[in-house]
C-alpha cells in the first residue's frame, strides 16, 4: 500500500492520536489528493490529544492540525481551491471550524476571506472575522465590523488590541446600541480605562436590561473613590433584577464614602433575597455610618443559620457604640415623595404609587391609611407624610397572612409593631441619602419581621415592655406576654376571686393588673389566693 493512501486510512482512524500523527505526516507529504480527507478532518474533527511538549504535556487539537497541513499543501498550489471556497459558504459546517481553517490557510487565502467578509449571510461574514485574531485587526478592519448590521460582527469588531480601540466609539455603543450584548460588551472594555463616571451612571438609569446593568455596575465599581459612583450604585441597590443587586452589594463592600453604609442599611430593610443580603451584611463601616440598625442587626445574628452569617454579623456588632446623629429631614419636598412611595409600597397601593408618579390622574380610594397619605402629599406636609408612613406600614405588616404562621396573634402583633420601628429607621436614612445629595434606593416593603424559629413570646417583648402594658393598665396585652405556665397560673388565681364571672379586661383594678403583671414576669406567688 503506498504511503499516501496509508495516510488517508490513517485519518479516518478511530484512535484520535493515529489521526493526530496522521495529519502531521500529511503537512509534509505535499500530496494534493489528500486535500479532501484533511478538510474533512479539518471541519469536523473535535478531539484533543495530550501530547509532549516543554517541560511537560500540552494538549493538540486533531482539527487543528488537518488544517494546518491543509495549509501546507495548498501554499505550494496556485489560485483557490474549489472544494475549500465551497466548505467556506456550507451553513452546515462550524463556523469556529471554517474560521480556523481560513487563519491556517494564510495570506495565500486572504482573497477568499476578504471576499466572504462581504456575503449577505452574517454567519459567513462573522467566519471571515475570526479567521482575523484580535492583536492583528486594524482599525480600519474593526470599523468596518462595528458598522455591520450583525450584532455578532459588532461585537467582534470591539475584540481588537488596546491601542487600536476607539473609546468614544465604546461610549457611543454602550449608549445606543440596539443588542445589549454589545452594550454591555462596549461598557467592559472601558472598565479599566479613564472615562469618568457619569457616563456609566447616566448609562444605568435608562437602561432596560439587566444583564448591561450589572456590566455597568462593574465599571461603577472600579471608579468607587469617586463619591459619585458610589452614589450611582446605591440607587441600583434595589433594582428589580437579583444579578443587579448581588453586583451593586459587592461593589460597595469596601467603600469608604458614608452613603454607602446609610444605602445599604435602607436596603437591608427590604432586600428580600438571603444571598443579596448576606453580601449587604459584609459591609462593615454598615453601624458606623447607620447605627439604628444595631437592633436588627442584633436580632438577625441571634437567629442566623449558617457560620458565614453569624461571622459577618459578629464582625458588625464589633463596631465602637455610636449614637444615631440627630434626623434631618430636607425641606425641598424629596422626603415627602420617598416616604410616601415607601408608605404605597407597603400597602401594595398600585394606585396610590401610579397617582404619586402623576397627580393628574383621578385621586386612589381606599382605606383610612390610603386617604392619609394623599392628604400629606396635596398638602405638602412631611411631617404628616412620615405619620402616614408609619401607619401605612403598621397595617400592611398586621394584615400580613405570612405573620400569623407560627402564632396568629403575637406574630402579626409584633411584626406590626417591628414594623412601625423599622419604618421610623427607614425614614431616618433615607432623609440621610437625600440630604447628601444621593438618591436613595427604590421602595419596597420591609422584611424580615418575624425571623424563623423566633420564640412568638419572646419576639413580642422585644418590641412590647410590661411597663408600657402596666402604664396603659391593659390586661389583654399582658396576656400576650405571659407563659402558659404562668398564664395557667394567672387564670387560677383570677378564677380563685372571682368564681362566677371575672371583671372586663378594660376595667380592671389595681389588684388586677398587679396580678397580671406578676404572671407576665413571671413572678407567681400564692399570696394572691
């Protein structure tokens, strides 16, 4: 058998590594009438062979190879060979494979790709492209690809070596190009580079997709020194998409600027999803710049479930006491609008939202607290708007079915009341934001008010003292606050004074009330019988 035609069993050899060798025995044979068995090999061949090289192995791409001879016989033939032009413009070939080949084909072939770098079909035109590695496209061969109606071809005309990219022409891509693969493709290649900040910043509010948003917020995230990127990320914080806010909790991490902690306590409030929140939870300047949330912070880290968490918690309640700079609320009408688009949030009012968006639409009906919050906002009382607020989520959170879960009465009770002060502590750092010229992240309702495996109990003390129940003699709430054991114990001695029928709770007397304070502290003494 002659050696040519061993060669061309030998491609069609199962074993990758017969085929390999092969291919490199056919690159110097010079045989045209291997040509057809080598593009085959060369097209469709995927394997890879380790093989040794340097100091070790290194890996062979079968395909590569059958090219690279291809290349080799071919350069010592003149004109193009049909069958090659033909495997150049098959749809049913890769387009990666017909790429590689072209490059492998050389300067020889360069007729043939700049001839296909003009075809109708995009694929075609996108093969003629990467035959083209990056470090050698001018910027000439990048214009032509950024102007080509493709958005495959755009993006490939930004893979092009540093000094030969146009930044002015990322900016404008990043901006107004219709596919946001390249939009965010543009936006990361300027990540690095000396484009200030807003261009990213005025980039992120108006764009419509989340994945360009999260590249943006990575650009935002190199320039974080600057106060005003910091600025931009915050009020991604609470963006609707959960990639957006993973990136824009991480970017702020480490920043030094105090909006930061005071935008990421606010989101705290609200960021529904565990993992967001466990990277918001990393900030540690969080209670130096939003010490009102050293309760909550508090209560998080007591019932946490994984070492992370408690670790990251630990590490924030390590930060020296502060106490809460004094609320000051801004009188240009900002506050107003935030805390009362926090108060629609809340209730779930879509009206109520759509109606603070556009005054001139017919004024939302509903209930007494819906009412209460249009009557700030037509007469521009902020202080009214903050009462509203409160109230807004003081229902929300007692109507909440979720509340109920473990204990229908103590859990809504305390997660209205949970409510009522985080509101208060949400209305502080928002006026914080707005007062320093920040905007503060989008509303939404306040979680996390009954923690899992919480105590019903004990999470109803933390937010309602036996003095205040004494102070308004109020027997039912102390109820609330009492054991079984010590509520068994309550009934008795009540059951003991009064056998037929015991006084009403609201009007009880002062044996009364000290009975019942003594069941809820626990304190049970016979002298009562």
């Amino acid at each position: 058998m002659a050696l040519n035609d061993r060669l061309r069993d030998a491609l069609r050899d199962p074993n990758a590594v017969v085929r390999l060798d092969a291919a490199r025995a056919a690159a110097g044979s010079g045989d045209h009438r291997l040509v057809e068995p080598l593009l085959e090999v060369a097209l469709r061949d995927t394997a890879e062979v380790r093989v040794a090289g340097g100091l070790g192995e290194t890996v062979e791409h079968v395909g590569d190879a059958a090219a690279v001879a291809l290349g080799e016989i071919l350069a010592r033939r003149n004109g193009i060979d049909a069958r090659i032009a033909l495997a150049a413009e098959d749809l049913n070939c890769d387009d990666d494979r017909i790429a590689t080949l072209l490059y492998y084909l050389g300067p020889r072939y360069e007729p043939l790709r700049q001839r296909l770098e003009r075809h109708e079909q995009p694929r075609i035109r996108l093969r003629a492209a990467r035959a083209v590695l990056s470090f050698n496209r001018t910027a000439a061969f990048a214009a032509r690809l950024l102007n080509d109606p493709s958005p495959l071809l755009r993006l490939e005309g930004l893979q092009v070596p540093a000094h030969v990219r146009d930044d002015a022409v990322c900016l404008r891509l990043m901006r107004i190009d219709h596919d946001p693969r390249v939009r965010a493709e543009a936006a990361m290649l300027l990540r690095f580079t000396a484009a200030g900040v807003e261009p990213f910043a005025a980039a992120a509010r108006e764009e419509p997709d989340s994945g360009v948003r999260a590249a943006l917020v990575a650009c935002l995230a190199h320039r974080r020194r600057d106060p005003e990127a910091v600025r931009a990320v915050a009020a991604l914080l609470g963006d609707p998409a959960l990639a957006v806010r993973r990136a824009a909790a991480e970017a702020l991490r480490d920043a030094t600027d105090p909006v930061a902690g005071a935008a990421i306590g606010l989101r705290i409030l609200a960021e529904p999803d565990d993992g967001v929140l466990g990277e918001l939870l990393r900030y540690r300047g969080l209670l130096e710049d939003a010490p009102e949330l050293r309760p909550l912070i508090e209560r998080l880290q007591r019932y946490a479930n994984f070492d992370d968490d408690r670790r990251a918690l630990g590490a924030l309640l390590n930060a020296r006491l502060k106490a809460a700079p004094a609320a000051a609320y801004p009188a240009d009408g900002r506050l107003l609008r935030a805390v009362l688009r926090q108060a629609a949030d809340a209730l779930g009012s879509g009206p109520l939202r759509d109606w603070l968006d556009d005054p001139g639409r017919p004024v939302p009906l509903g209930p007494p607290v819906v009412d209460e919050c249009v009557q700030a906002w037509s007469a521009l009382d902020t202080e009214r708007a903050l009462t509203a607020g409160e109230n807004a989520a003081y229902t929300a959170a007692l109507a909440d079915p979720a509340h109920a879960g473990p204990d229908p009465v103590r859990g809504p009770t305390t997660a209205a009341r949970r409510a009522l002060e985080l509101t208060r502590v949400a209305h502080v750092l928002t006026a914080r934001l707005l007062t320093a010229g920040a905007e503060p992240p989008p509303a939404a309702p306040i979680q996390r008010l009954v923690l899992p495996g919480e105590d019903s109990i004990e999470a109803l003390r933390s937010v309602l003292s036996i003095e205040e129940c004494r102070r308004a003699r109020n027997v039912t709430w102390l109820r609330l606050l009492m054991r079984p054991a010590d509520e068994a114990w309550y009934l008795e001695a009540l059951h003991a004074a009064y056998p037929k029928t015991p006084p009403p709770e609201d009007q009880v007397s002062d044996w009364h009330l000290d009975l019942a304070v003594t069941a809820a502290e626990g304190r049970r003494s016979t002298g009562y019988h």
